[in-house]
C-alpha cells in the first residue's frame, strides 16, 4: 500500500450502550473517548445506537405485520386483477 494516502487501521471498542455490550475489533474509526479494556490496554470506543446484541432482528422480538390483511384489503378496494 502507498504511504499517506490510508485512513489509521487499528484497534478500536465498540460499545452498545443500550444493550451494555462492548467488543473489540479493528477499524479506521477514531474517536477522542477512550476506554480500558479487559486485557489492560487503553483503546479509543466508539458509542453506537444499536448493534447486533440489541437489534430486533437479531434477537428475536421483531413484530411481524399482518401482510396477508392488507393484501386483502387492496384487493377488495382496487379489485383483483387476472
């Protein structure tokens, strides 16, 4: 890879802090706000609103529309065609 030209790639905390779960990973993101993390080391953390922990569809409590009644509906007010 050239020099100069590639965004910092190092370790970076991400946190869900509506799920109180954090995870370490590589990333370019940087962030002012650091964190000490389990293994001793100070690493920059980057507040996300929602991660794969807290999102409905990951864990199961997605609501799931009632599809088949409105197909209904539009048929009766628009006809069915065919």
């Amino acid at each position: 890879m050239r020099e100069g030209i590639h965004p910092a790639y190092g370790p970076v905390v991400f946190r869900d802090r509506a799920a109180n779960y954090a995870f370490l990973t590589r990333s370019t993101m940087m962030s002012e706000k650091t964190i000490e993390w389990e293994d001793g080391n100070t690493y920059p953390v980057v507040d996300v609103e929602i991660s794969d922990v807290s999102h409905p569809f990951y864990t199961g409590t997605a609501r799931v529309l009632d599809t088949a009644g409105r197909v209904e509906r539009f048929e009766r007010r628009y006809g069915k065609k065919g």
